[in-house]
C-alpha cells in the first residue's frame, strides 16, 4: 500500500488494543506503554484482539490522521514471538502485513557497504 505519507518511522504496538479507543486513547498508548512521542511523525499501529482490524496513528504537523482497515475474511499475521513490546518495521514489512504476510518469516536481501571498487 502506497500511503500519501512517508513517516520517519513505523512502530507496530505488539498487544491486542480496545478498538474503542480512538485518537486519544491511541496516542496515550503510544507514550504511556510505547515510551515514544505521539508527535514524532511516526506511524504507530495498533491491532484488535481478533487481528481483523488494524489501525494506524500518525501527526502530521497539523493534526492526527487515524487510518482504519478491516478484513472481511482473513487475519493479519501479528508478529508474536519478535521480542519486545514494540517493534520497528520497514516500509517493506509493513506492506508485507498488510498483504497478509508473516513478516517474521519474511527476510530480503542484507544490504552490502562497500567502501571502494578494488
């Protein structure tokens, strides 16, 4: 998925949330149990209990955005047994879940640093 953002970070929320909650309830989460700021700029995601639904919270300079998607048929397949209670995606592994993609088994390439040719 092509978001209309390019947050400097994405934090996926790794415990079942209350989808009650809403951008309030969210962003208290996101500093009380995430230790990070709410305004950063980072897109912070939350999934229910059932793993459903997911909801994705981020500032963007103006005001909080608030996505919300909901699969009719199938589960996301929530990271359990990464360690932590927050964990730091890629853009790739976040289009990897949201394309039903168990993104602890999905590994790309590691990238090479090379200081010179010879």
């Amino acid at each position: 998925m092509k978001m209309f953002v390019e947050p400097p970070a994405i934090y996926l929320h790794k415990a079942p949330v209350d989808f009650r909650k809403s951008i309030n309830g969210l962003s208290a989460i996101v500093e009380s149990e995430m230790a990070l700021s709410p305004f950063s700029g980072a897109l912070f995601i939350f999934c229910n209990r059932q793993r459903d639904k997911l909801k994705a919270l981020y500032w963007d300079k103006t005001g909080f955005c608030l996505w919300y998607k909901r699969l009719e048929k199938a589960r996301f397949k929530w990271p359990k047994k990464m360690s932590g209670s927050t964990i730091s995606l890629t853009e790739q592994q976040w289009a990897w879940l949201l394309d039903g993609l168990d993104i602890t088994l999905m590994k790309g390439h590691q990238p090479l640093h090379f200081s010179s040719i010879t």
